[in-house]
C-alpha cells in the first residue's frame, strides 16, 4: 500500500475522528476543507480508506484504477475503500473541496446496495450542505460510539443523494480512448501531437478538440501530466539523478524537466525527492 499527500496544514483545514480501539463497521476518519493554494497532490494505492469530496471551485483530475476523469465547480467525486487512485488540482485553475474519508464494512455495503461503488464523477451533484453537516455533527461528538452511530446515518442520506443523482455517463470514447492508449505506451519518447494526429489520420486540430472534450485537458497536458507523474515514482524509488531521469522521460534537458515539474507540483524534483 502506497500513500503520498502533498496536501499540508496551509492550504487544508482537517479534523480527526475521536480515538477509538473498535472502527468497525463505519467509521469517518477524518473530514476537512482544502483550499485553494498550494497544488495538491494525492495518491493512494489499494486505499484502506474511501472518500467523498465536493468540488466547491477550480478544477481537477481523477486517475482512479486506470481510468482518467476530470472534475470541476459543483461536481462531487467519490473514491471507494480498497481502489488504486491519484488526483491532483489542475496547475492553473486549483480546486477548493470540502471532504470526508471513511472506512468500514458497512460503507462498503451500502455503495454495493445502491450500486455507486464504481461510479468516481457526479456531474454537478451538489453535495456541500450534507457534507458540512456530516462535518458539524462530527465536531460535535466526542463519545467514539455515538459519532459511529450518528455519522453513519448521515453517510446513508449521502449515499442516497449520491444514488439519486447517478447518471449513465460513460468518460471515454473508443477513439480518445486509443490516442490515451497509445500515449501511454509511448510515454517515455518525445511525442509530438503531429506525430499522433498522423497516427490517426487526424489534423492537429481535430486531434485536440476530440481529446478535450473527452477529458478535459488537452493532449499537450495530459502527456506533460503524465510524465510528471511517472518522475515522481522514479524521484521515489529509484536512485537515477534529475539529469538522467529527464533524459528517460524524453525532455530536452534538466532544466526544461524541472521547470515542468515544479509548474505543475509547485516544488522542483530535488525537493520532492527530499521530502
């Protein structure tokens, strides 16, 4: 299980749930606000816990097993306990998000029941005024048992909003889904949106505007985005210097890499690694 959280105390506000020795079968474990600010970053792998985050304003980006999705003001997204996922803030349209992780058997049932386990993006579901009240009811409890039983009544009001509201939209198209694919696999080389767009027998132009219009982004970001990411796997498990890894990832040099690196994550590669 991997965690990483570029998120700190000054651009989030964050509360923890009382201690307790007995989480079983729903506990929320800690709920706040973040702010807009620093870019946030967060990466879970096989979570042991599950979210649920509103989207009050900006924009952002959502990896969740395998599968992009881009969220924006009004949104709410939700990722279950036990999923491999990354999202971060889009570098120059960062997102304020109020949010609540949970974990327990009996969350896992009733995403199960309501059928929302493997839907990630509500599109423009407000979810603020039942979350900030999930938010003032847990600060307001400090017996373990009694915040367990209320919160988890509140949880089943979100859950039913959330089921209410579900819409049978699907994030990729067959064709986007390919360019995606075929950036992927050539994500170490130094694409170029002319060699794609020849790939598919697509102008520029057209390349572009079928891939925002999918994703959000446009194939430019989601290539740079991707590397960054890639970067900050190899900055964490490996030894390779900064020069070397901008060279793998298929940079012009250092430089250029960590200037990207720190347009995007708001630090340069060197510090990350170090933190």
């Amino acid at each position: 299980m991997n965690i990483i959280d570029l998120e700190t105390p000054l651009n989030t506000e964050k509360y923890f749930a009382p201690k307790t020795n007995d989480e079983t079968p729903f506990y929320i474990t800690e709920y706040g606000k973040t702010f807009r600010g620093i870019p946030c970053y967060q990466l879970r792998m096989e979570s042991p816990i599950g979210c649920v985050q509103y989207v009050i304003s900006g924009e952002g980006i959502i990896i969740c097993n395998d599968k992009l999705y881009t969220v924006k003001e009004g949104d709410t997204f939700l990722l279950a306990q036990g999923s491999s996922h990354i999202y971060y803030s889009t570098p120059d349209n960062q997102f304020e998000r109020i949010w609540l992780n949970f974990k327990g058997e009996l969350a896992n049932a009733l995403l199960d029941i309501y059928k929302i386990k493997d839907t990630v993006v509500f599109r423009n579901v407000n979810t603020l005024d039942i979350l900030t009240q999930i938010h003032n009811e847990c600060k307001s409890l400090t017996d373990p048992v009694e915040y367990k039983n209320r919160t988890s009544q509140l949880f089943l009001k979100l859950v039913q909003i959330l089921s209410e509201n579900k819409q049978a939209t699907s994030e990729t198209a067959s064709t986007t889904e390919q360019i995606r694919l075929y950036i992927n696999c050539h994500i170490t080389e130094n694409l170029k949106i002319t060699e794609i767009a020849k790939v598919f027998s697509f102008s520029n132009e057209h390349l572009i505007r079928i891939f925002k219009k999918t994703y959000g982004i446009t194939p430019h970001q989601y290539i740079l985005q991707s590397k960054i990411r890639l970067a900050m796997i190899m900055l964490k498990t490996t030894d390779s210097s900064i020069e070397e890894i901008a060279k793998k990832l298929g940079f012009a040099d250092s430089h250029h890499f960590s200037t990207q690196f720190k347009k995007l994550m708001g630090c340069k590669p060197s510090m990350y690694r170090q933190k």
